[in-house]
C-alpha cells in the first residue's frame, strides 16, 4: 500500500520501512509510557531512532543497517554535537513552545547513538530485561531519563545512572587519544589514552567536560589477524587512562565497532598501518566506516594534516562494501564543498576523485542486473548521484546521461532510467544543457504521477546552468505549484550543485526572505530551517559569515535561531580548514596520487 517494490529505489524502500518502524515504536517509547516534560523528549524520539534501525536489521540482514546508522544517524549527531551551539540531549525546557527547536539530530540521532552504546554495554538479555520491567512499571504513566538508566542498573549491576548521565547531560562528545602503546613483560601492551572535548573548529572549550567511557578495542594479532577484548572496562570520567591489551603493536582500533558517539585519533606512526589494514579488510566494515569518519572530522578541526587524511581516504580505492562507500561518497563531496572557493585545490580534488569513482562506477555499470543485491543497487545510485560534482564534463558520462534521459523522456514506463539515480541523470543533463532541458524538466514535474519523481525534478532543478534559470527554478519553488514540504529541494540542490549556484541561493534568500516566512509561518519551524539551510551552509570564507551574521542579526529569525547560529559556526569552522588545506601540502600531494 504504501510503495511500488518494482519502481521503488533502494533509499525510498528503506526509507519507508524505517518511518513506518518509528511511528510505530511511539507506541511504546511515547504512548504506553510518555516522557515527564518535554525536557526527556529523546525518550521518544532516541529510542523509536534506535528501533527503526535494530527492527530493519531484523527483518532485512542483508541491509547492514547497523552500519548504516554510523553514517547516517551518528554522523549526523556527531556533526551537529561537535558544535558550541549544540545542546545536551536533556535539555532545559521553560516552556513547550520551545520544544520544537529540538526536534533535532540531537534527540533523535544521538538520542539514538546512546541507546546504542547501552546496548553493547549491558549486551541483549539485560537491555531488554531491563527495558521490559521499565516498560512494565511505568506503562500508561510517566517516566524520565533516570527511571529507564534505573531500570539497566538494576538488572546489570553496572553504574548505569553515573555512566549514562554524562551523556546526556553534557553537551558535546569527547575525542579519545591514543597517546602511546608499549609493550609490556606479559607480552601485552600498554596503551595510554587522554580524553578531551571535541569541537569541530579544533578551538579549546570555555571549560573541561570528561565522560565515563566503555573502551571497545581491536587489534592486529592473533590467530584471525586481529585480538579482540572480551568485555568493554570503562574509562573513568577522567583526562588520562591506561589500558592493557592483547596484540602485536601494527594497530590498534580504539571504539571497535563504533558503539561510542565520540571521535579517535591515533599516533602518526600507526596511520599508515591503519591504511594497511583497510586496503586488506583487517578490520571490519563497521571500523572502516568509523575510521574515516574521525579523520575526515579531526582534520577539519586541525587535529590531522590534510594531506595525512587524503592520504587514509586513497586508501579506500579498492573499497568492497557498499555500506563503506557510502562514507567515501560522503567525504568526496563534504570535501569538494569546502574547496570550491579555490579553484586550483577544487581542480586537483576533483582530478583525485575521478581517479576513486570512474573505476568503481566502470566496475558496477549504469544498468541494474536482477543478480544485484539491496546494497549493490543503493550504491549504483549513490555513485551515479555523486557524478554531476565530479564527472559532469566527461563525455562518456554526458554521453550515457543523455542516452537514458532521452529514453525516458520519449516513454516514461521505460526501464532506461531507474529510481535510484533519476535526479542524479536530472542534474547532469541539465548542467551539460540550457533551457530546452529546463523546460523538460518542468514538463517532467507536471506530468510524473509519483511525489518521490516529482521530487526528484525539483532536484534536478537545482543544476540548472545560468543566472537566468537559476532564478527561474527558485521562482518556480515558491510560485504556488509545489508542495509546501517539498519547495526547499530547489535551493537545498542548487546550493551545493556549484560556486555560482551557493551565491545565487543566498542573494536569492535575502532579497525573498519575507515571502518565504510568509510561506513558512503557519508551518513547523524545520521548513524555515531547511531553506536557510539552502542559503548559507556551503559556504567557507570568514567573509561569509560575517556577512550572514551581519544579515540575520539584522533581520531575526526567533524560531530558527539555534539553526542560524549553529549555521554560522559551521561556515567559521568550514573557512579554517579551507585555510589549513591551502596552507598545508595537499597541492602538492594530490598530482602525485593521480
């Protein structure tokens, strides 16, 4: 009832059946039992997070939905929580009208995260034990956060209420050092760690925060190429800790698994060996995923050299898991993103990533096969999304785009153009054209029956080549014609489609905000949120964001401040890393890994 399995693409399938598991989770996390105050609204939202994970898990094993969620639902969280302007998952709430500024990756993502880590901390049989007796407890009543870690404690006998409150409490997240590892007379080696708070600008805290944290470690060695630990010790609420492990010294992988919602970052020395052992899956896709992750992270905030980072990011060329390229793709073009206001680096970046992509798009072909599994099919569309940032003036890309829009245009039933990159072929014909594709896709738009292909124009809008059509799609956005959920796709897309287009959308936002508040104002406050969003994330330069400051101070957005300024402390940190590039060797380094 709900989707076309035959039409439907891998995200869109996925999609539905993880919303349809969270509404139904409310059930439970929101109805048998309700939150105290809006203060524990993560109750709700973390948790049917979770469940919309762990149930798809079930049902679809072949999804790898756990690691998923590390890209999707903890990146998110870590992304936003690594921000001053971020907010504890308990957050103080004087009145409910607040509340919705909240509805945010925070309660949900993180919110999620942290179940999560429950969950590997106390293992199946105690979570749901002691989820069970919480739900039994407290159903058709009330509850808070320190009745469910109470409930943990109780069936675990581990300091559930101490550990979990820091992490719920405290804003933020903590970065976990590796500082040395030496071998010891046992055999075993001595690893020492320091812990810190971790901001996405690389900035030092107004002040100390420190979290109880469950050490999940791998690493190389033993009969399998890898020891593992039985149990997870906890590393006190502390700066420093010294842990003795198994392993013969190549590497370690600290938050195996990534079970933590925090970042890592190891000795110098020892990168290259973590290099080694993705090149040859040593460590598992999950790990894979995480390690990424963290150095894309840590080399925006200065912790890495960025020519050390592209260094771990080359060595995923030979990438296997459709799970793990999904963060590749990620980090090609959050990357690309920063580096489109130098044109010598965006160049070279993009030679680089062509030299990633094209081989593996060579190997996976444009053509789905009834062999292909779910994940197979889900990353053909991503790396086929990804081409219009990086491939758009290869001729055999243009060529084959073309091929299948002209296919569909002709016969829309047609199997030429899958669901799963339809926008994807949108944007790069419509780069490659001019107004004959503009009004295709407008044509397109009035015509398709499915919302989700419709949605998929107004993306394919976004790449629309000149100053002229830019400002017709962003006209068309907000001429009446398209859903009020849906209008913000137009300049979400062309924000990130190209330089030109990020200054477009801005000049565009300020000389219409009026209309679009107008649009906006019986609405919840994220359809705002999502067209500032649309306006100013891109951008890197300090000129920017004083601008936008300049901008919103002058014209306040009361419902969507904490987005505003969460915004412009993105653009501050996005324009130091664009300086730490350009200051570091990566001109250097990219022409000599082509």
């Amino acid at each position: 009832l709900l989707i076309d399995d035959k039409s439907a693409s891998s995200r869109q399938l996925q999609r539905v059946a993880e919303v349809v598991i969270h509404e139904l989770a409310h059930q439970w996390f929101g109805n048998l039992v309700t939150m105290e105050w809006w203060d524990d609204l993560w109750l709700n939202e973390g948790f049917a997070t979770w469940m919309e994970t762990g149930v798809c898990h079930k049902l679809h094993p072949d999804w790898n939905m756990w690691e998923q969620f590390i890209t999707d639902m903890q990146g998110r969280a870590l992304s936003l929580d690594a921000l001053r302007s971020s907010h504890p998952i308990q957050v103080p709430i004087a009145k409910a009208e607040e509340v919705e500024q909240v509805f945010d990756a925070i309660s949900y993502c993180k919110g999620g995260s942290v179940v999560r880590m429950v969950h590997a901390i106390l293992g199946e049989a105690k979570f749901v034990e002691g989820l069970r007796n919480y739900m039994s407890n407290f159903s058709y009543g009330n509850a808070t956060t320190d009745d469910l870690w109470g409930a943990w404690e109780d069936v675990s006998g581990k300091p559930i209420r101490k550990l979990m409150g820091q992490w719920t409490r405290q804003m933020g997240f903590p970065l976990l050092e590796l500082k040395a590892a030496e071998p010891q007379p046992d055999g075993s080696i001595k690893l020492s760690l320091h812990q810190s708070w971790f901001l996405s600008d690389g900035s030092a805290p107004s002040s100390s925060q420190s979290w109880t944290i469950p050490l999940f470690v791998t690493a190389s060695g033993g009969a399998n190429g890898e020891e593992k630990m039985d149990e997870a010790p906890l590393m006190p609420a502390e700066a420093d800790f010294e842990l003795n492990v198994k392993g013969d010294g190549a590497w370690f992988k600290l938050n195996a698994g990534q079970h933590v919602p925090m970042r890592v970052v190891y000795p110098e020395t020892m990168v290259p060996n973590l290099a080694s052992a993705v090149r040859t899956k040593s460590i598992c896709a999950a790990d894979r995923i995480g390690l990424l992750s963290d150095y894309a992270a840590l080399a925006r905030a200065g912790r890495v050299d960025p020519a050390s980072y592209l260094e771990l990011l080359a060595a995923y060329s030979a990438e296997t898991d459709g799970t793990v390229w999904s963060m590749v793709l990620e980090q090609l073009g959050a990357l690309r993103g920063i580096l489109n206001d130098d044109e010598t680096l965006s160049e070279l970046f993009s030679r680089f990533a062509r030299s990633m992509l094209l081989p593996k798009l060579a190997e996976i072909g444009w053509s789905p096969l009834e062999t292909d599994e779910h994940l197979t099919r889900k990353l053909r569309g991503e790396l086929i999304s990804i081409l219009s940032s990086f491939c758009a003036n290869e001729p055999e890309v243009q060529a084959e785009a073309r091929r299948r829009f002209d296919a569909f245009v002709a016969d829309p039933s047609c199997s030429e153009l899958p669901s799963e990159y339809q926008q994807a072929v949108y944007k790069l014909v419509l780069a490659g054209g001019g107004e004959a594709e503009f009004e295709t896709l407008l044509r397109l738009f009035d015509t398709l029956a499915l919302n989700e292909e419709k949605k998929s124009t107004l993306m394919g809008l976004g790449a629309a080549p000149t100053p002229e059509l830019r400002t017709r799609a962003l006209e068309f956005a907000i001429s009446g014609k398209v859903k009020l959920q849906d209008f913000f796709y137009v300049s979400l897309s062309m924000h990130r489609a190209s330089a030109a287009g990020k200054a477009q959308t801005w000049e565009f936002f300020k000389q219409n905000m009026s209309r679009y508040t107008a649009m906006t104002d019986k609405a919840t406050s994220s359809i705002l949120d999502a067209i500032i969003i649309g306006a100013i994330s891109g951008f890197a330069t300090e000129a920017k964001a004083a601008e936008v400051r300049d901008f919103f101070g002058a014209n306040p957005l009361p419902r969507n401040e904490r987005t505003i300024t969460q915004q412009i402390e993105a653009i501050d940190a996005s324009a130091k890393y664009l300086q730490r590039v350009q200051a570091s060797t990566a001109k250097e380094w990219l022409p000599s890994h082509l």
